[in-house]
C-alpha cells in the first residue's frame, strides 16, 4: 500500500502561510504504518534512477526478438478477418 500525508511538511512563508509538503510511505503489509519511514529524496532519486533505466529488467537482444513478433489486428473492411503480419500496417503505413 501506498499512503500519502498531505502534511509532512509545513512550511511557512515571511507573513505566516502555510504551505504543505506530501510525504509517502509505502507499507509492507505486516508492520505498523508508524513504523515506516518516510521516502526520502535519496530514495526518490534512487527510484526514478531505476525507473529511466531502459536495459535494466530487458536487454536490447530480448527487445529485438520481442519486437520482431507477429502483429495482429482486426482488418478495418472485414472486422471478421484478423490479420496476422511482421508489418504492423497501422502504425506502418502498409
């Protein structure tokens, strides 16, 4: 679960305004939520440093092969005809 505070952080401004900082937990399921600590921006540039990361859960020889399947759609004549094809005509133009 994912748990979102809207108050984290209060920060104030030179005549006294509030302006409120969102702090994310993310819980285990098992512990108490007080427990868990908060995502720091060390964590945050650790994550999004993993989500960018392009090759890191596919390498470029499983993209190839995973890209060069077989596509398939409905013909836009004939909804009852599937086409199968190594081109993809909607997105290729053919």
């Amino acid at each position: 679960m994912v748990y979102i505070y809207s108050d984290y952080q209060v920060i104030y401004d030179d005549v006294g305004n509030p302006t409120y900082i969102a702090g994310i937990k993310v819980g285990d399921g098992t512990s108490y939520l007080i427990d868990m600590p908060f995502i720091t921006d060390g964590m945050t540039a650790t994550i999004l440093a993993h989500i960018t990361n392009t090759t890191v859960h596919l390498t470029d020889a499983e993209r190839e092969f995973w890209n060069n399947k077989i596509s398939c759609y409905l013909d836009t004549q004939d909804s009852e005809n599937l086409i199968l094809s190594k081109t993809d005509y909607i997105l290729e133009g053919g």
